[in-house]
C-alpha cells in the first residue's frame, strides 16, 4: 500500500510543457538503456503498479547520483502539474471511496475524491527512489504541496525525529525517510491534524478493575490465592453456600432428596419436582394435589382444573368444608381489617388499645371465624371418653385480660427465655381448667362481670388463675377431665364453662397421684413450682395422664372461655 498525499490546484504561474522532455537518471549520466526494468523516470512507476516491491535507494554518500528534473526546467512543481494535467482523460475506478485514474505505465497515478471536485487531486508517488533527492544535488528539491483537508479516512504519517530505522513504515512507506540524520528527505505532508483515536473507551488503562464481590454477604471481594478466585469471601459463607445449593430450589425450604446410593436429586421431592420441569405440553399442574398435570378435554382441548376424579372430588369435599367452617379471620373489634396477630384475634390499628381500656372483660367470638373453629376443634378433640357424649358448644368468647395480668404473664416468659440453663427446659402448653360460676356471664348477650365473691369465674377474669394450696391450679390437657374437676353444685347449671389457658412451664417434676396425694411421703411436693402427674408401669415405663398441677400465677393466662352444655 503506497501513502497518498494530497495538494490544492497547481500553481498557475509555473505551469510546465506537458510534452517537454524529461530525462531519466542513466540519460544524464551519458549511458544507455539496455532494460526498461532498470529504468527509473521521474513519472514512471511500472514496480508499483504491478504491486511489486521498490528496488532498494541509494547509499549514503553519493553525490550527484539522482537528478529528479532537468536543468532546463522552468518550474520545481512541473512534476505536479503534468500529473494533473493528464488525469482529465484517463479511464477511472473507483477504490475504497476513491476515484483512481488508470493512467498509462509512463505517467503518474492520480486519485481524486468524488465528494470534492476536480480541483482536489491527490498525487500519490509513482517510486520511492523518484521522491528521493540527495542535499548535495545541485538541483532543488520540488515544493512541499499545499496540505488539504483529508477526507480518506486514512491515517496521517508522522514524520516525527528519530533514528530513521522503520518509525515511520506504517502503509508501505519506504525505510529511507530517516530523519536529521540521514541524507535523504521524503517530501510527504501530513494530509491531516486531526489525531486517529487508539481506542472508543474513555477509561484509563492504569485504573484498577472493581473487584468482584462475594456470592453471598455482597460486600466483601472474593477470596483468590495462588492466581485462583473462590466464589466467597471466606469460610462462613462458603459454609453458607454450599447450604444454599444443598436446599431445593423451587421451595428453598426444604433440602434436597438424597437416593439410597448418596445421589443428590434436583428438588426435594415429587411436588417440587413436577414445578421444576413441567410436562411437555401441559397446561399446568393440578390445583388440588400439584404432583401431576391438569387433565384435558378430548373434545373441546381445554384443561380441567385438576388431574383426574379422585382430586376432583377431594377439591369439591374441601370447599364444602370451607363453606360449612368458613376461613374469616377479620378483626372482631372493628369488623373491617385483617387479624395478622398470631395471640389476639384482633387488628394492630388501635382495635388492642381499645380492647384494653375496657378490661376485664369478654369479646364473642363469632361462629364462621377462624378462631372459633381452632378452638372448638381443639375441645373437642381433646374430650377423650367413650362412655359420656361430647357437649355442645353454645359460646365461644376471647378474654381481654386486666394490663398487669397480660404484663406480668410476659415478663414471666421473657425471664425463663433469658435464664441460659432453665430456656432449654421452657415449656409453652394449651391446657384447660373447669370452674363453677354463680352469674349468667357466658349467656347469649352476657358480658359484664359479677361483683359476687363465690363466682370463680368472675374472680378468674378480674384477678386471673391463683394456685390453691395444697393442689395448686389444676390443669388439663384432656377437655373431658377438667369437666370432671367442677364442684357438683357448678354442674346444676345447664351450661357450663370452661377456661383454654395458656401456661409456661419449667423443670416439671413427674409424680405419680399416689405421691401428690400424700404430701408426706413424697419429695417435697410444696417446693416445686410445676407438678406433672404420670402413671407408672409395670416394668418402670411411665405414661403422661395430661394433669398439670401449677403453683406461680404469673404462669398462667387465660385465652378463651367456652359455654357448653
């Protein structure tokens, strides 16, 4: 590729003979030409139209060995002007986005753009050699063309100082364009100021790369030694994400199925399974059991909502049972938000401070709400006899406690859970308790509290559980049990009541009825705080009969009170 240098128009008043005769270097010299190949003429470059290299130039020290015109030149820039005078008749080709003017191998080449007009033209050198001259020549060398705008694209040459040993070679520029420091000078001009961009990104090469943080806490870089980066920061998330990949992900709950031979399966089972990797062609799995996908319909090709009969029943059993139990979970104060308290059937929008301010007292609960059906269910599940039916559940009713009852019920709890050696033995249960009551409190519009002394219900709601001595506060985790720990006179009443408590417990010494009965010969029963009643085998085997005896107050909250009859 031969560097392309472009000029302005030529010089009007040193136009040049086109047909004056130019003489070749031998002809000046007195020889003769035996060989157009060794010819070298000023305008003449048969080797770099036929794309072959230059001959190499002439060693330093010569003098007078290379005469680019003729003495009886009339003009230093004739070689330009009869270059643009023969391009105005010459066959062109356009290549890459220039116009080149297929001249004859006697003449120079010209280019022009075709975007500019005729008098933007570009002069490329027909051989290195011919642009060559010595400075002991007693010929001038030819004049620096005008420099013009470039619009090729191309780069420009720098014809920077230096040491003349290939600084400047880029696009086939001859090796002999040395600078202060060689014989021979190049009369190429820079086509352009502008400066060719090394690279469309603005970021620095000496700025350092962010490092790559950690998969797992997200703000410490990976740990890498030895030229190898770890996909964590160090052992504990490393720890944390090999638990992360052991978990299924479909649920992320549950971890990952392991076969009998140690194979680690993708999900955790066939439910999660079936969600990961879906039947070609289904639409979707089954909305009751969500193992297998949805059936469709031969006829019409539209999915069922579940995968066969037997869901399909199982589906219509389930919203039956919703309808009759209903799934209400609304607030029974204001009636208009969402119960998300796990304790209190009620909203967080102020409906507990309200409830509050008029303890003691009882919220019914209606039938058709969620609470209601947890509790009843839970009565009368836990009514284990064969020989008595199971009661009727008339009322359900939350108990809105006095404040320092509620207080004191969890400071309790929260000073077992701080206790390192006793939060390990820290029970929570749900136990019942019967009571007689001497009032219609529990009735169909009954709420308001007795002042009478012997009412043990209306005393419970005011003041709470308080342990008798020597029994205690006896309670129970079978409903039908503590039916059977209510006086004789409670149970002339139609309806009767009954207590869901909620007790903490700790250490809970076991003893058998025999022992708690017979205070003397047992191990101190008075020093415990909780007393749980077993039954003793055989062949030492011991069975828990769901009695707890309990003697701390603060132990005890009651939850909800149940009419029954």
């Amino acid at each position: 590729m031969v560097e392309h240098n472009s000029f302005g128009p030529s010089n009007q008043q040193n136009v040049a003979r086109a047909d004056a005769p130019r003489m070749s270097i031998r002809e000046s010299r007195g020889e003769t030409k035996n060989h157009s190949a060794d010819l070298v003429d000023v305008l003449v470059d048969p080797l770099t139209l036929s794309g072959s290299p230059p001959p190499p130039g002439p060693q330093e020290g010569t003098d007078g060995d290379i005469e680019m015109l003729s003495e009886e030149s009339e003009s230093d820039s004739s070689v330009v002007e009869l270059a643009g005078h023969l391009h105005k008749n010459s066959p062109s080709v356009e290549r890459g986005g220039l116009q080149h003017y297929e001249t004859p191998p006697s003449y120079a080449t010209v280019a022009r753009h075709p975007s500019q007009g005729e008098d933007w033209q570009r002069y490329i050198p027909s051989h290195p050699v011919a642009e060559m001259q010595s400075h002991q020549s007693p010929l001038r060398s030819p004049p620096m063309p005008r420099t013009v705008e470039d619009h090729s694209g191309i780069p420009p040459i720098e014809n920077d100082e230096g040491d003349g040993r290939g600084q400047n070679q880029s696009h086939g520029v001859s090796p002999f364009n040395g600078g202060g420091s060689g014989s021979f000078s190049t009369p190429y001009t820079r086509v352009s100021q502008s400066t060719v961009p090394t690279s469309t990104s603005e970021r620095n090469p000496w700025q350092k790369d962010e490092p790559v943080l950690c998969q797992v806490c997200k703000s410490k870089p990976r740990y890498s030694k030895y030229g190898r980066s770890y996909e964590t920061c160090g052992l504990t998330c490393a720890a944390k994400l090999e638990e992360q990949k052991r978990r299924c992900p479909v649920c992320k709950e549950k971890p990952r199925a392991t076969g009998s031979a140690g194979t680690l399966y993708p999900t955790c089972g066939f439910r999660c399974s079936a969600k990961l990797n879906p039947p070609a062609g289904s639409h979707g799995m089954c909305e009751q059991c969500g193992i297998k996908p949805k059936a469709v319909s031969t006829a019409t090709r539209k999915p069922y909502p579940h995968c066969g009969t037997a869901c399909r029943d199982k589906a219509a059993s389930v919203r039956s049972e919703d309808v009759v139990k209903g799934k209400c979970n609304t607030c029974i104060v204001c009636w208009k938000e969402q119960s998300r308290n796990q304790t209190w059937p009620v909203c967080m929008t102020g409906c507990i401070e309200l409830a509050l301010g008029k303890a003691p007292t009882i919220i019914e609960v209606p039938r058709g709400h969620a609470r209601y059906y947890t509790v009843s269910d839970q009565f009368e599940k836990e009514w284990d006899t064969r020989d008595q039916e199971r009661p009727t559940i008339r009322h359900i009713y939350f108990i809105v406690p006095n404040q320092h009852l509620h207080d004191r019920f969890a400071q309790f709890k929260d000073h077992l859970g701080q206790l390192r050696f006793r939060a390990k033995h820290l029970n929570e249960h749900k136990l019942w308790m019967g009571t007689s009551q001497k009032c219609q409190i529990g009735d169909s519009g009954m709420v308001d509290l007795c002042s009478k002394a012997e009412c043990k219900l209306c005393n419970i709601l005011m003041n709470g559980v308080v342990p008798q001595t020597p029994n205690g506060a006896q309670l129970f985790g079978n409903s039908n049990r503590a039916d059977n720990m209510i006086p004789a006179k409670g149970k002339e009443r139609t309806a009767r009541s009954m207590f869901l408590t909620d007790v903490i417990s700790e250490k809970e010494v076991e003893m058998t009825i025999e022992q708690f009965m017979n205070p003397a010969t047992s191990d101190g029963t008075h020093g415990h705080s909780f007393i749980r009643i077993v039954k003793r085998g055989k062949f030492g085997t011991t069975h828990d009969t769901g009695q707890l005896c309990v003697y701390v107050q603060d132990a005890i909250l009651p939850r909800y009170l149940v009419v029954y009859s």
